[in-house]
C-alpha cells in the first residue's frame, strides 16, 4: 500500500482545519483511497494552540524542506501575492503537486501558475478557493464538463451576504451590523476586500476562466460593494418584490465575456434570495443540465479545510496511478484557452432602481423624469417619500435601459441644485 506524503506551508485559520482533518479522519480518508495520507512536514511562522500537538516533531525551519523527496504534494495557505506566487512556482519547479486556497494570486496568476505546472507535469488543486466548502470547481470541471457553461450568478462572500442579511433581520443600518458582524468574527478588522466587492470579484475571475475555457482576470471583472446600500434601500426592494445581494455575474454572449461583481435586487421567488447569513450559493445555467444550484458555508475552518484535503486526496489518487493531469487544470487543454473580449458594462441593458436625495419641493420629479427621458430611460415607478424635511429620498424604477444613458442621465442630474447627495444605483436582475 503506497502512502503519499503532505507538506503543509501555514496553520493558521484553514491550515489548522486541515491538520486536524487529517488526523481526525484518517480513517476515512484512508479507506476512501485505499492508501494512506501522512501529513509528513509543516513549515509556519504561527501555529493554533489546538493542533500544535498535531504537528510536534514535524515542524521544519525553510520552507524549502517542503520541496524534499520525501513529499509528494504541497498544500500552500499562507495567502497573499508574491511570496505565495514564487512559493508555488519553486514547489512546482521541484515536480510537486499544489494545493492552494488562494483565490487572490490566482484571479492575478492563475494562468501563468498552471501553464509551469503543465510544463511540469503536476497538479495545483484549488477547490477552496471559491466558496470554501461548496464544491464548485470540481462540478465544473468534472460534473458539468457535457454542457456549454451558459451563465453562473453566484453570492460568493459570506460576509456581505450576513450584513444584508442582518440588516434587514434587525432593522438596523450597514455600519451597525458590520460591527455586530466583526465581533462575531465574520468580519475582518480591515473589511475591505469583503465590502467592496474585491474578493468576490477573485472568485468570479476564477469561476468564469474555467467555466468559458478563458483567461480572466480580477483586472475584467467590473466591481462595485455594498458600503452604500441603506435599510431604506432594503425596504423598498422588499416592496418591489425584490431582495438585495451582492451578486457574481458571469456570462458568455456572442463569444465576449461579461463578467461583474455589484450590488443586485433579485426576485424573491430566486433561488438565490433565499440565502441568507454567510451562507454562500451559486446558480450555474447549462444548455443541457439547466440550472443547478450549490449552496454551503463559503468560508470558516473546517469547511475551507475540507476542500483543501478533498484536492489533496483527488491529487494523491492520480499520483497513485502515474495519471497527473487527468483533468485539465483550467478544465479546459491549453490549446483551447482563449482570452476573449470583455463586454463594457456601459454596453449591457437591464432595469435599475435608483435613489435619489432631492430637495423638497415643486418641479423636482419633472426636471429628474425629462433628463431620463432624453436618455432613453422610461420610468416604471416612483416613490417620493415627504418626511416634512428640506431634503427627501426619491426612488425610482427604471424599465429596461443602456448602462452607458444611465450613467449620463446622472451625470446630468448630479449637476442640478435639487440634489443633495451621492445618488444610489442598483442594478435589477429580472432574468
């Protein structure tokens, strides 16, 4: 019975999870393989206090240690750009198979990274990388490999998806809850790449590249967070019959790429509405399979750990066969991986709602309503809320429109005196 050997680089939050997958499923995992996984070198600056008895007589100094004989696959999970980067390249250059959960170097590198491993003839793994624990590349690359890839909409980062969520649950505005979400610990300190958009743009990069056969990057895909969405915003797209998400767009149109991170009001009766908290949930349109939703916890410990050793394991059976490569890193061969053109959002056409703050008298609806006019925007309903005040929320529904009259209609109203504040667009996803 062959065993295969694991190096370990970084047991912080998902590499304790997988330490103590390892250890705490051996079992399983072994009688799933019919060989052994031995977690046989770490190599960590920090270490849980709970798994340090797991790694006791195994830890190494240099990470190059990891590159020994003795180890068959490396599991990299220490984040960032370029120490990860020239880390996975030097393993790698060593002929060692990669596991990885970083979506941020991928959406940058990923294409250059799995053309030295082709080069290499080795296996990078990368289920964790999106949706943590949901196995989504895998039903990708393997599971959906008979269908053309149509569309993916996808909430993809548990941590906006708990602030909208809590907002609308307690009633209570974006800051509040993203303080209520830090204490908790679904928030980081510093929640940008969260709220923003930035990490869910990474995602989608890598979850359209493999699903159109394409090189996307983070630089393609149109990013917009949810800093601005209010509780007001909240209300009136539950009226509308509507809910808020930050949503992952991607689509393949006459062979171009459109491919966007935002804020989006999704009809209630949406699979994707319904999922709340930092539960995670991707929608993926087929030609054949239809619409097929995966739905899990997008992040956390033991979730993400479970996808890293899920790779370890799929890796550790094609070594055990002499069969690397097996499935196309990028789902695709290279010689079929294009770079497509990406669609200019000011291109597309949807609904929007949008809300204005305006001054509080006579004539505003009419000087708003004939500057969308003039842009070829018709108007499907308007809410003027007088709370007896000088300035006053105006929200308004827009039939189907141009991203790029849109955006030049505001450009025009942001120049008149009656508006007040950074007006709020969200865009309506009524396919």
């Amino acid at each position: 019975m062959k065993q295969v050997n694991i190096g370990l680089l970084g047991v912080g939050t998902v590499g304790s999870g997988v330490v103590k997958i390892l250890n705490d499923n051996a079992e399983i995992i072994k009688k799933r393989l019919g060989f052994e996984l031995k977690l046989k070198k770490v190599c960590s600056k920090i270490v849980h206090d709970d798994v340090k008895h797991l790694v006791d007589g195994i830890m190494v100094d240099s990470y190059e240690e990891l590159f020994d004989d003795d180890i068959d696959i490396v599991i990299e999970l220490v984040g960032g750009y370029d120490f990860a980067k020239n880390f996975m390249l030097d393993a790698i250059s060593n002929k060692k198979s990669v596991v990885t959960a970083n979506k941020a170097l991928l959406a940058r590198h990923g294409y250059e990274i799995f053309s030295r491993a082709f080069e290499n003839k080795v296996d990078v793994g990368y289920e964790a990388a999106v949706a943590g624990g949901i196995p989504i590349i895998k039903a990708i690359k393997e599971s959906l490999s008979a269908n053309n890839i149509q569309c993916i909409k996808a909430i993809v980062n548990g941590t906006c998806n708990y602030i909208l969520t809590e907002m609308e649950r307690k009633q209570a505005g974006f800051n509040d809850v993203l303080k209520d979400a830090q204490e908790k610990g679904f928030a980081e300190a510093d929640p940008t790449f969260d709220v923003d958009g930035i990490d869910s743009a990474h995602k989608m990069a890598i979850s359209s590249s493999i699903s159109f056969g394409d090189n996307i990057t983070e630089k393609d895909v149109f990013t917009e967070g949810v800093r601005d969405i209010s509780l007001l915003d909240i209300k009136y797209a539950s009226e509308f019959g509507y809910k808020i998400k930050l949503l992952g767009i991607a689509r393949l149109i006459d062979d171009k790429i459109d491919v966007r991170v935002h804020p989006t009001m999704v009809k209630k009766d949406d699979a994707l509405a319904s999922i709340e908290g930092e539960y995670n949930a991707i929608k993926v349109k087929c030609d054949m399979a239809d619409d097929t939703v995966y739905v899990g916890k997008g992040a956390g410990s033991l979730p993400t750990a479970s996808a890293v050793v899920a790779d370890v394991m799929d890796i550790a059976r094609n070594i055990r066969h002499s069969s690397p490569l097996r499935i196309p890193l990028m789902s695709f061969p290279f010689n079929y991986v294009r770079k497509r053109n990406i669609i200019d959002i000011n291109e597309l056409e949807m609904d929007y709602y949008i809300r204005f703050s305006v001054d509080d008298s006579v004539g505003v609806l009419s000087k708003i309503s004939g500057i969308l006019g003039n842009n070829n925007i018709s108007i499907k309903s308007v809410i003027q809320l007088n709370k007896g005040e000088d300035w006053v929320p105006l929200i308004v529904l827009t039939h189907k429109a141009k991203e790029k009259n849109i955006q030049n209609a505001l450009h025009e109203i942001h120049k008149l005196d009656i508006i007040k504040d950074k007006t709020l667009l969200i865009r309506i996803d009524d396919e």
